[in-house]
C-alpha cells in the first residue's frame, strides 16, 4: 500500500474534503473551516469540486498530551 503523504515529485495528493475529514476524524465542515482560516490549502477543481492534500490533513492533525501522559 502506498504511503499517505505525498508522491516521490513533491506533487500533492488530492483527495475530497469529506475523505480528508474521515481521515482526521472531523467534520467536513471543520476542513472547510480550516480552509478559510488559511489553515489548510483547498484546491478547486471545475466551478464546484474543492480538493484538499491528504498530507497536509494529517499534518493538521497533532497529538496533544493529557494529565497522565508527560508529552
């Protein structure tokens, strides 16, 4: 299987917003949200289609440290 990031030519890999969403594990609305924060590229794609980088989705996607974990 192939890895989640990018290809070898630093080319984006493209996948819908509710994909990147079910990736993270959040709403799409999230990624829309991040999107016109600037936290996130979108990527138009025709009039309508808005594309995101799955890379730069799990990027987004930080783990934080709890009480019991000294992160």
């Amino acid at each position: 299987m192939k890895k989640h990031d990018r290809s070898g030519s630093g080319t984006p890999v493209l996948i819908s917003i509710q994909k990147g969403a079910e990736l993270v594990g959040v709403h799409p609305r999230t990624l829309r949200r991040w999107i016109a924060e600037g936290r996130l590229t979108g990527y138009r794609l025709g009039s309508r289609a808005i594309r995101v980088d799955k890379g730069e989705c799990f990027s987004l996607a930080q783990p934080f440290a709890t009480a019991g974990d000294p992160r």
